[in-house]
C-alpha cells in the first residue's frame, strides 16, 4: 500500500504507542479524555511488558495510525524439545486498532500479516485472539478460525 510502512517497535516508541491508545479510548468514548495520570501508568506498563510483547506500527505519511501487539507466550520447556522439534511459544494477538479515517484500506491487514508472517516464521504453536463481533471476517481473512479446544471461565 503506497504511503504505509509497517514495522516492529522500539522502546523509544513508548509514547507513540500510548497516543495511539490515547485516540483509540477517546473516539471510543466519542469525546476527548483527559486523564493527567495516564503518561505514567502507561509508562509502567510498557517496562513491564515489553520483554514480553511484539508491537508492529503503521505509519502513513509520517504520521502513526495503526497498531497491533503480540503477548508472546514462552511454554514450559519439555526434555527432548530439540529432538522433536516442539514449538516453544503460542502467541495472543491484541489491541488492533488502525484510526478512524485510515480504515478499511488495508492498514490492519499489513499489520496483522506482519504479525502472522513472524510467528510462521519463528514456528509458534499457534496465535489467539478475541475478536469483536465486527473484526471477525478481518481475522478470518488471515487465517483464524473459531477455536473449539480453548475454555474460558468468565469474571463472576
Ligand atoms: C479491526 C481494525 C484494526 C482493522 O483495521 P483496518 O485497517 O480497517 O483493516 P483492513 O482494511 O485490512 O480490513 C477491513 C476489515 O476490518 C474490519 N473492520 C472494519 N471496521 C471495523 C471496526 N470499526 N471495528 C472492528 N473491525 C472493523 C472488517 O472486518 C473489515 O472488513 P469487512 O468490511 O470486509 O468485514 C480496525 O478496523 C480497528 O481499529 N477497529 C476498531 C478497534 C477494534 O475493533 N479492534 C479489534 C478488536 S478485536
């Protein structure tokens, strides 16, 4: 797609991510927010996390407008692994957001593509998500299919 690159964050990308995060909670909310304390509880999220997260970015005309992110699951290491050649790691796929205006163009699927293409590439067992109602012929599209041998016990 002309004009959008999509690429792997960096930790100096911190406060990329948490704008757009920023934009995606107030077109959800249909208004502006502003919450002075958000910059440090993100903050303290991303050094927690990104040991264990892949984002990919995009970017068009300079400008970010699409994220995804990968909590990347590291199994427990089972005797003779490297004989079997067992994966070692799943992923979950989360918090795909391209900004109202750049939708329906492609963005998402460059971005989730990119993550696809890294898990084919690093062999992981699987990549699951939870979609909204609405996301899902986007996900189908690239490969997810409903999943019959997970279970879910719901917050009471
Ligand atoms: C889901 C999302 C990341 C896809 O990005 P995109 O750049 O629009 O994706 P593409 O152009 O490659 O594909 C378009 C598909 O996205 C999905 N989509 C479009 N608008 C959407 C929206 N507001 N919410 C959820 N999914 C949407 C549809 O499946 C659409 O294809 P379809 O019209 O044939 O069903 C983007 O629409 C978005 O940010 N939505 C709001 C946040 C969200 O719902 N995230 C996913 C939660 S699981």
């Amino acid at each position: 797609m002309p004009g959008v690159t999509v690429r792997l964050a960096e930790r100096g990308d911190e406060a990329v991510i948490a704008g757009l995060r920023h934009r995606w909670a107030e077109e959800q909310a249909g208004a502006p927010i502003e919450d002075g304390g958000f910059a440090e509880v993100f903050h303290a999220w991303f050094e927690r996390e990104h040991e264990q997260r892949l984002t990919w970015l995009a970017h068009a005309g300079g400008e970010a407008v699409g994220m995804l992110n990968m909590l990347v699951f590291t199994r427990m290491p089972k005797p003779d692994d490297a004989r079997t050649g067992r994966p070692g790691r799943w992923g979950y796929v989360a918090n795909a957001y391209v900004a109202d205006g750049h939708r329906d163009a492609g963005i998402g699927a460059l971005l989730l593509g990119a993550c696809t293409a890294h898990a084919d590439r690093e062999r992981y067992a699987r990549l699951v998500l939870s979609p909204s109602e609405r996301s899902v012929p986007f996900y189908a599209r690239h490969g997810f299919e409903p999943a019959t041998s997970l279970m879910v016990r719901r917050a009471r």
